[in-house]
C-alpha cells in the first residue's frame, strides 16, 4: 500500500524523556523491520504496544491499518485509519490508504471521498489522482476517469501505468501528446523498472493498434508478455495437471452416483468460461434485469470449498478430497455459499458470480447447487487467445503470457467443459456464443433470462445504461451498445500467431 509511514520517525514525536524515546524507537524499528519483511502478526503487536505507550501517533496507526489490510481485517483497518486522520487531519497517506481499503470492500462513495480528502490535502498525489481514476472508470463515470488519469499524468510523467489507464478509457491517437511521451520512454527502457517496462510496452501495443499499425502493435504485445512471463512463476504442469484430475476424479460415474443431494436454490447464477470470451457482457445484460444483482468476480464458491476442506482433516487434498464427501458435504457447500452471496444482496431472485475459473468447478457446482444455472461463455478460440494475450491483467492469468502456454491452457479447458457437457444432464449448462450475442442481442439475451428462470425486461437490451461497479478488463466496453468491431481481431496478428495455432488448432474455424 502506497501511504506508508514505514522507516520515518519523529524524533519528537516520541517525547522528551530519553528512555521512553529510546524504547519507543526500538519498539517502531522492531514494528518497521517486521512489517518490511511481510511478519505482519508480529508488525501488529508491535503497533499496538507502541500505541499503549504513545496513543497519539498517527503514523502508526497508519502502519497499523495497512497492516490489518494486509491479513484481511478491514473492519479494523478503518478504525485505526480513522484515528490516523483524527489525530492528524492532513494526513494524506491514511486518506488514500482508507479509500484503497474502502473500495476493496465495495463501499465505493465512501473510497471516492476518500481519494478526494487525499488529493484535497496534496493537490500533488499522483497516485490517488490515478486510483480515483480507476475507481471512477469502475463506476462507469469515463470523463470524470480521463480527468483524474490525465492530472496523475501531469504529475508524474514517468508513471507508465498512468498512460496505460488512461488509454482504457481514451484510445491516443497519432501525435497525441501522450502517444509521444510513451515513445520518448520507449526510446530508453532500461531507464524504467522492469514493472514499468511491461506496462510500457503494453500500453504502447494498445496505442499503435488503435492507429491501425498492427506490427508495431504486435512486437510490443510480444516484448510485455515476455517481460511479463520473465517476472512471475508460472508452474505448467501443475495448472494443466489440475485439469486432468478434475475430469478423473469428477467422472461421469461420479457424478450420477452423487447427484439428488446439494441445496436447492435457484439464485445463484454462475457465469463462466475463458477471460475476454463475453462473461462482463453477459453479466452485464442479467445485471440489467430488476430481479438481478450482477455481484461481479467473486471467490466465495472456492472459500466455501475450502472450509469443507477443513471439516475433511484427512481426506486427500482437491480434488481428490471430494470423493470422501457425503451427501451432507455437498450441502453444506452450497449452504455456506448461499450465505456468503445473501450477505451480499439480501432479497435478490438471482445473484450472478462471474468468476471465469469456476469452470474448473462446474461439475461440483452442480452437485452443491442443482438448482444453480450455468451460463459457459464461448468465443472464437483465436480472439479469446489473442485478447487475453494483449491484456496485462492485474492479478492472476500466468498462463498467458506465452502464446504458446496459452493456446495449452485453452485446449485442456476446452477439454475439461467438454467433459462437464458428457458429465452433466443434459441442457445443464447454457453455452453462450459471443459472437452470436453481437450478431442477435435480442434474441441471445431472450434465451439467457429463460434459462434463469426469469421473466424477459426490455431494460436488459439497454445493458449499456445500467449503473454498476464493474472492476474487469471489459468495464469500458460494456458501457457501449453492442458492437461487432472484436469479432475477428485476431486477423490482422495472424502472421505472428503460429505458436499458438499450434496449440488450438482443433478449436479454430
């Protein structure tokens, strides 16, 4: 987290007495050392017995509020964020950390005037100009995203994912200032951190096929992902193997011997498939319906999961540990999820969760929650290749980042949901073209409140206009009316997709 008050300290503010200074700045370099070195539980105590001693020290509540944030308290991270700012009201750091905290638990008006007490109180905070950005791109509120994007870049021109950001919501065009700046970074890379020079070459690969120049485009997409793939531990086998013990374990035998059981619900509604292949879209239009809340990307099926895991001590571990589950188990699956997502929205006749890997999960969805609908989205297996490939994701995605690793993950989950068709009833899972989606609106979308057991509303056409947080790749473009423009796109990078063609040959028109 950026507002840190890690390794600075005020002589005065410890007071004047020598051994209470001293043990007070022995106390914050033991609380510093251990918060640097991610011991945050030890960080912690220290805070607190820092704070017995000296109750009014706003930096550390700051630290200790980041610190909460960090093991998933949020709650407490507020407070002690709050103290921070009562005790020092000029405090920009703890204005911008408590709208990071904020905005990750949702309470989104709350983080928005939070990042605008930050900036309020440092006109010259980049960072929190560039998260009000995001923020407001989230919500849908584009111009007021370019602004705040375009001022972080005023501020701190060398701050390429700044450029990035602001490209998601204003495509450059040739001879755009900010086109120019990125060229003149471009000239000398390795002036930039290595986290720089991917969002660099990214951003740049953007901008150059937005002016139709698909081979500049190209040889910056292959220079982010290689950079990218450079940087983080992707382990193959074990991400494909996941796939191949999934269908072993979750067999068509498994599963018929195992089905009657679960809970009943019909509100949950499952939206799953590869990144970019339509889900935000699809979401989009349900969320769109009044009886719908689009709840987004959400980990809650694999969490609830893992506390069965836990009620199973010594059972084999997933998936193989689901073969020591009882009917009971099952239930209490969908149980706890159920719970999770009321929490979220009470009252609601169907809640979506559009968390694209539980296709992994499709087999023990359907055993946890019969009831449940699954809704797999389906693109032309080049364009959801080549689309995941030019996005740098913010978190997760390891696979793609090599075209050719990419086009294997994307054959083994055309495999695994082949097996979930052969596995599960009949008509059990709705497979959602995307392309027959942009060609028919009316009549796909039709066809998706049907399956949901719900009533058709005309609003769900007007998807574009629904106002919600949407915190995916596609946040931009679901706010458009449908469009045909990415049917196709993987046509003018053909010359460099061999790799993965050799991969997904089977899958391509």
């Amino acid at each position: 987290m950026a507002g840190s008050s890690l390794g600075r300290l005020d002589g005065g503010q410890v007071g004047s007495a020598a051994g209470a200074a001293d043990r007070l700045r022995a106390l914050c370099s033991e609380a510093f050392a251990h918060h640097q070195a991610q011991r945050l539980p030890q960080a912690i105590e220290r805070y607190v017995e820092i704070l017995s001693l000296k109750p009014d020290f706003p930096d550390i509540y700051n630290n200790l509020g980041n610190a909460l944030t960090a093991l998933g308290n949020p709650e407490a991270a507020l407070a002690a964020f709050k103290l921070a700012i009562e005790l020092k009201p000029d405090s920009h750091d703890a204005y911008y950390n408590c709208a990071v905290t904020l905005s990750a638990m949702g309470r989104l008006d709350e983080a928005e005037a939070k990042y605008r007490q930050a900036v309020a109180v440092n006109p010259k905070f980049a960072a929190a100009y560039n998260n009000l950005g995001l923020l407001l791109k989230e919500r849908g509120r584009l111009a007021g995203a370019e602004w705040a994007f375009r001022r972080a870049i005023r501020l701190a021109p060398m701050q390429v994912r700044y450029y990035d950001n602001l490209l998601a919501v204003k495509p450059f065009v040739a001879g755009d200032a900010h086109f120019t700046a990125l060229e003149a970074l471009a000239a000398n890379p390795a002036a930039l951190p290595a986290a720089d020079q991917v969002s660099l070459h990214f951003a740049l690969g953007k901008a150059y096929e937005n002016i139709d120049r698909p081979d500049s485009a190209f040889a910056h997409f292959l220079s982010g992902n290689r950079f990218k793939r450079s940087q983080i531990d992707y382990d193959e086998a074990a991400t494909l193997g996941f796939m191949e013990r999934m269908r072993e374990v979750m067999s068509c035998e498994f599963i018929e011997t195992r089905q009657g059981g679960g809970h009943p619900s019909p509100v949950p509604v499952f939206i799953i498939g590869m990144p970019r292949s339509g889900t935000t879209l699809i979401e989009q239009i349900l969320a769109s319906h009044p009886q719908v809340f689009g709840a987004g990307e959400l980990h809650l099926f694999n969490e609830a999961t893992g506390a069965i895991r836990s009620a199973l001590p010594d059972a084999r571990p997933f998936p193989e540990m689901m073969s020591a589950m009882s009917a009971e188990h099952f239930r209490t699956l969908g149980a706890l999820y159920l719970d999770a997502i009321a929490r979220r929205a009470p009252g609601a006749m169907r809640v979506t969760d559009k968390m694209t890997l539980n296709f992994l999960l499709a087999g023990l969805i359907h055993l946890a929650l019969p009831d449940a609908t699954i809704i797999h989205a389906v693109r032309d297996a080049a364009d959801t290749c080549v689309s995941n490939f030019v996005t740098h994701f913010t978190d997760g995605h390891a696979h793609s980042y090599d075209l050719a690793e990419l086009g294997r993950y994307y054959r083994h989950y055309r495999v695994l949901m082949a097996h979930w068709r052969d596995a599960l009833p009949e008509g059990r899972i709705m497979d959602v073209c995307y392309e027959d989606l942009v060609a028919d609106l009316e009549g796909v979308a039709r066809r998706i409140i049907a399956h949901c057991g719900l009533a058709w509303d005309a609003r769900c056409l007007d998807f574009h206009r629904t106002a919600r947080p949407i915190r995916t790749a596609s946040a931009v473009q679901v706010r458009k009316p449908i469009y045909a423009d990415s049917v196709g796109r993987w046509r003018k990078y053909q010359a460099f997709l061999g790799p993965l063609f050799a991969e997904v040959e089977p899958f391509t028109a």
